[in-house]
C-alpha cells in the first residue's frame, strides 16, 4: 500500500523565532496588526510504501526523529492518507 505523509516541523514553542518575529512585525506595517505570533517552520510531503498504517505511521516517524527535524530546537507532527 502507498501512503501519503504531510509534516509539519516547527521551532520549539519556548525557542526565539527571527523569521515569525520579522513577519510578525511585517503584518503591522501592511495594516494587519491583528495578526500576531506568527511562527514560520516547514512542509513537507513523502510517499510511502508499507504493509500498513501502523507500519508506514512507524516509518515516517523514524525518518521525522532521525532526519527531518532538530529535537532540541523543532516539535513536528504529521498525517498519513492513503493513496
């Protein structure tokens, strides 16, 4: 079976954020002021082929903790659609 993962990493919530900070700052100058906090991290997308959900759940997780995120600055979160 193919699955379909969507990751989202982003910086730990206790961690400084330059880029959210700077458009956070933006969005005042362009009138937005109601808009705040704003927190920029990543996207992104893989397939994956496994024998289940359990079984590719089990794999995207690997390759979010050994790869695609920093565990002292980044949290991430993902969903898996079959394909």
């Amino acid at each position: 079976m193919k699955f379909n993962a969507e990751i989202d990493v982003m910086p730990q919530k206790a961690l400084l954020d330059p880029q959210g900070k700077a458009v956070t700052g933006a969005m005042a100058n362009i009138g937005l002021e109601q808009i705040t906090n704003v927190r920029i991290g990543k996207h992104i997308t893989l397939e994956v082929e496994a024998k289940s959900e359990q079984e590719a759940t089990k794999l995207v997780d690997k390759a979010c903790k050994d790869l695609l995120h920093n565990p002292i600055m980044e949290h991430y979160e993902f969903r898996l659609t079959r394909l």
